[in-house]
C-alpha cells in the first residue's frame, strides 16, 4: 500500500470482530495511519493476540456484541481510556451453512443476533460519542451474499442484505449530525474461516484451484483489499459518500454463469 496515504479519522476507532480476518487487517490499517483503534471481540486470546501484534496506540477490549450491557460497558471504557469513539467499524459476523428446513429458531437468532443485530446496537452505543466530536463514520462489512447468494446459506443472506438496509436507514438518520454509513460487500476472502473450510476439503490444492478458477480475477482477496476500502470510508476523504455499498469483490456479483 505504498505511495497513498489515508488520513486518520476521527477519534479512536472501534472495530468489532477485529481479532481475526478482515477485522484485524481494517484494525492494522486504521492504526497505521495514526488514529487510535479499540478490537472488540468476544475471543479474548485473538483480540490480546492481534492487538499486542499491531503495537501502540491499539487496546483489546473482551464484548460479545450480542449482548447490549457488554456493548454499553465496552463503549464507556474505550472513550475513558482512548478517547472517543468517531469510527465504528461494524466487522464481527458469523457464517452459517444450513438449510431453512431444518435451521432452529435459534439458529436463526444467533446469526441474525451477530450479523444485523449488534450493527444497529454498537451504532446506538457510539452515538453520543461520535456527536461529541462533531461527527463520524460508520461501516458495516456486508457480503457479496447481500446481493446473490448460493443454496446452503441459509440465511446468511437475508441478514447481509438487511445490513444494506439498516445502512440506508442509518445513513439518512445520522447526516444531519454529520456521521456517514456506508457498507463493504466482500466477495471470497482469504480469512482464517475461509482457510479452514477449503483446507479441510478431501483435495484442498484443488478445491483452492476450483475456487480460483471462479473469480473472474483468478483469485480470491486478500483482507488488506477489504480493508482499504473501508479505511478509505472511514476517513474524511469520503466526506460526500454516505448510505453507499461498495462491491470488493474482484467482479464476481458483475457475472453471471450458465
Ligand atoms: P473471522 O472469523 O476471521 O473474524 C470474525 C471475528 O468476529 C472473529 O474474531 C470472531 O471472534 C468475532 N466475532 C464473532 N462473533 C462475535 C460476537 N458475538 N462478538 C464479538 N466478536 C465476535 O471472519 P472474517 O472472514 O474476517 O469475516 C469478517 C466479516 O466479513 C464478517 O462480517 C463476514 O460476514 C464478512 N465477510 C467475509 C467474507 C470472507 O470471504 N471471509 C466475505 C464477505 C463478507
């Protein structure tokens, strides 16, 4: 990522699900560009993990972003030991490979509870703090799946697409208090859940093959193509862009097959 520069944002930024994957990388870019950053994530050994890994100016804060009075506590600690929060950077989720025939009520509750649910809530937490300083940005990480998705999903699509929508509703609810929403919509990224379910194929060289023969690009992302779209969001050289989902996934939602 040399030769161009992204501008801190304002205040400390807080990025949930920041331990592991897309996360970890958006945390690592927001810190490298000089802002302080707040990991919240539920997996205690991760956080501590990655955010002794990236160094000064970032601090592991242990949330299960399911649970509001954790969301709410978390929040009040990070603006009294870092300051406050002017980036949320909505990253943690949760996959699922079921069907609707046979998914539990709790099964659906859970990925809902992960992937739309705690957005809306970690958006409610930071508000006051993000108005305290003016303004602020907000990115939720969509998917790909928010606009096509495939059989055997269920429902992680019908969660990332009501992320878009809650995006809009944010987006047009925040702008006069000058605070911008814009969503992420990955494609296949090269993340620790992604490594384990195609290395644990019977063939995992040639189910690696298969998939890359797929992307229209011939590869799937790396997590710092995701996370520089999002620091990109993040920061005031967006300034004009709010409400918006942007597509990084190598063109694949450009094509159709057969
Ligand atoms: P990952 O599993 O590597 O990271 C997710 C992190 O979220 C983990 O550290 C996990 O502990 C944390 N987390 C999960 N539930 C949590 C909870 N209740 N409270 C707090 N933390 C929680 O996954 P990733 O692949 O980096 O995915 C990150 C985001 O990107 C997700 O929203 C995912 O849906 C989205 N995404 C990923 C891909 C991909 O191909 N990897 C593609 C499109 C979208």
């Amino acid at each position: 990522m040399s030769g161009w520069h992204i501008p801190p944002g304002p205040g400390t930024a807080l990025v949930t699900g920041g331990g592991s994957g897309i996360g970890l990388a958006i945390a690592r870019m927001l810190a490298a560009a000089g802002q302080p950053v707040a990991i919240v994530d539920r997996d205690e050994q991760a956080g501590l993990q990655a955010a002794d890994h990236i160094g000064a100016g970032v601090a592991f804060y242990r949330c299960d972003v399911t649970v509001e009075r954790e969301i709410a506590d978390v929040t009040r600690a990070i603006a009294a030991e870092l300051g406050p929060v002017g980036v949320l950077v909505n990253n943690a989720g949760v996959g699922l490979l079921a069907s609707p025939m046979t998914l539990s009520a709790q099964g659906w509750d859970h990925l809902f509870d992960v992937d739309l649910k705690s957005l809306w809530l970690c958006a409610k937490h930071v508000n006051d703090q993000q108005r305290s300083l003016g303004g602020g940005a907000i990115v939720n990480i969509a998917s790909i799946h928010a606009h096509l998705t495939r059989r055997g999903t269920f429902p992680y699509a019908a969660a990332k697409a009501g992320v878009l929508g809650l995006t809009r509703s944010l987006a047009l609810e925040l702008a006069s208090a000058h605070i911008r929403v814009n969503a992420v919509c990955p494609g296949y990224v090269r993340t620790p859940p992604m490594i384990e379910q195609y290395d644990n194929q019977a063939d995992p060289d040639r189910a690696w093959g298969l998939l890359a023969a797929t992307q229209p690009m011939g590869r799937i992302a790396e997590p710092q193509e995701i996370a520089t779209v999002a620091a990109f969001l993040a920061s005031d050289r967006a300034s004009f862009v709010t409400g918006a989902a942007w597509n990084v996934d190598g063109g694949l939602s450009a094509e159709f097959t057969h």
